[in-house]
C-alpha cells in the first residue's frame, strides 16, 4: 500500500483504530485522522487499495505538515491494538559483535557470536502506552513469565534510551520499525484480505523489520565469546597470548532519565564514518577516535563498526 494511502483511522464514537474495511463509505465513516485529527472520509472504489483520505484540499492543506507521518501513526496504533490481545510473534535471532586487536597481527579481528536463535513466542493479553523501566513503551506483555516490551519506532520516535539497558529485569525489548512494513503492503494487490488481516499476519511472521534493543542473555553470551575468542588467539602459531588485548562491551546500569545527557557534536566535515552508537545514533570516523567508546554520549558499550558495502 502507497504510503500516503492510510489504512486505519480513528473512529470518532467511541476512539476505536478501525480498518477501512469496518466503517462506511465516505464521510459516513465518522473517522478522524489519528496523527492530526483532521476528519477522514473513506474511500473504497475498485481501482485503488481501499483507504481514507483527508476532508478536501484546503483542511488537509492546514494540517498536512502535522501529517508527516499519518500512515505510520495508523499502522502503528492498529498494530499497538493488534497486541493488545492473545497473540503468536516469530521473534529474530539476536547477535552481537566483539572487537579486539593483537600486537603480533596488528589489526583488528572481529567476532561475532550469537545470543539466542529465532523463535516464535506466545504473547498473553498485553498492556498498551504502559510504562516501563522509566519510558513510555507501546506494548509491555510477558514472555516465559518476565515482562517483555515491543516498541515502535519510524522517523523522529526513535527508542528511548532507558529500554537499551533497562534497571528492570525483562525478556527482552523489541523494536517494530514500521515503515519497513510498507513494502510487504504494496506486494498484496488484489490480496482478499483487509489490511487489518495483513498487518496482523506481518506482526505474527515478519522478521525484516524487528531488531533487539535489549536481550536478557546478552552479556553472559558476551562473555562466553570473549573467553573463546581469547583461547582462539592464544592457540595460532607466534602468538603469544600475553600480547593479546580485547575490548568487550561491559553490562552497565540503565540510564537514570530518559532524556539526554550529552551535548550534540558533528563530525568533522568529509569524516569517512566508521563507527556507529545505536545508543545516540552518532557516526565517527579515526579522527574522532576509535571504537573504545562513542565520542557524543561516551558510551563504551553500544558502539558498532560499520561494515564497508
């Protein structure tokens, strides 16, 4: 589905996300948009994927700056809704990466190992807009009888940073970025299914646009491949092992607060960026140091390389 076509919008009645499938023909519908709350008329022809479409040229003109984002503001509350009861999600894979560097070798020597495999979970009746670990997180269900926290994300709502490593003991925290849905909309032509069906299918069975924010198991699978990523090292010929130093990201306490307690900094112009914080989502290149820890928000343990394409 075009992304300017929205498939959810709020029904006025009684402030329920509904499909274009549930409502009347037009402004019949009674619906408003949920990210301006412009009102919304729905349109069903036989060309086009059924959709709603904001009242006229001159009141959608008025809100359309507000409107950025109103298809992902639909998918994302039907999707929140969709979660709200008993439901099957296939969940990714979590790995990571260590970094380390040996003098005899001089160069940098990667691993990466894996934390948990892909699985598919059952999640029980979860709570919506529930607040966890000090955020505000869209779904905060169970998973093997600990909290587990989904949360949406498209542009300008990037996840908090108190869910990257949360006080709180948790099955984890999953981030569901929403516009990497779309495309999985647009391969449905003449699909029977409404788009409430779809979404529901892709929450249930898509990968591609989950990731882990937080893993349980991290650090303790961490550890284990440091412990053989060392061994490895000390084995191979002219090695000496007391020569190998390796950096490993350490578990650290959540953040305090939510909000930001660095100052924003910008790499030096034409700075080639090799390295990546998901933690501030800041890019560097050398000459803003290496991998030891992120130079805006001096994280040691969220920093990346960024792999050359």
């Amino acid at each position: 589905m075009d992304q300017t076509l929205i498939p959810f919008a709020l029904r006025a009645a009684d402030d329920e996300i509904v499909d274009v499938a549930d409502v009347s023909s037009g402004l019949a519908c009674g619906c408003v948009c949920p990210s301006c709350s412009t009102a919304l008329i729905a349109r069903k022809g036989n060309i086009k994927a059924w959709h709603f479409a904001h009242v006229g040229r001159a009141e959608y003109g008025s809100t359309q700056t507000r409107c950025d984002f109103s298809w992902d503001v639909s998918v994302r509350l039907m999707a929140r809704q969709l979660l709200r009861f008993n439901s099957r999600m296939s969940i990714p894979e979590c790995n990571g990466n260590l970094f380390g560097d040996t003098d005899c070798l001089s160069e940098s020597q990667q691993k990466t190992f894996s934390v948990a495999p892909e699985r598919a979970v059952d999640l029980p009746v979860g709570k919506i807009d529930a607040t966890f670990a000090g955020a505000l997180v869209d779904v905060l269900t169970e998973v093997d009888g600990a909290p587990f926290v989904v949360y949406f994300t498209y542009g300008g709502r990037p996840v908090p940073d108190a869910l990257k490593a949360p006080s709180a003991p948790c099955a984890g925290v999953i981030a569901i970025n929403i516009p990497s849905l779309a495309p999985m909309f647009a391969t449905v032509a003449g699909d029977p299914r409404t788009p409430r069906q779809i979404l529901s299918a892709l929450l249930g069975s898509d990968l591609s646009a989950k990731r882990w924010i937080y893993h349980p198991d991290y650090a303790d699978a961490q550890e284990r491949a440091r412990t053989e990523f060392a061994e490895q090292v000390s084995r191979r010929p002219n090695v000496i092992p007391t020569s190998h130093s390796f950096r490993a990201q350490q578990p650290v306490a959540a953040p305090a607060t939510v909000g930001r307690s660095y100052e924003l900094i910008t790499a030096p112009p034409g700075e080639v960026p090799l390295f990546h914080c998901v933690k501030c989502e800041f890019k560097w290149g050398l000459s803003m140091g290496g991998i030891e820890r992120c130079p805006q928000c001096n994280s040691r343990f969220m920093v990346t390389r960024i792999r050359a394409r």
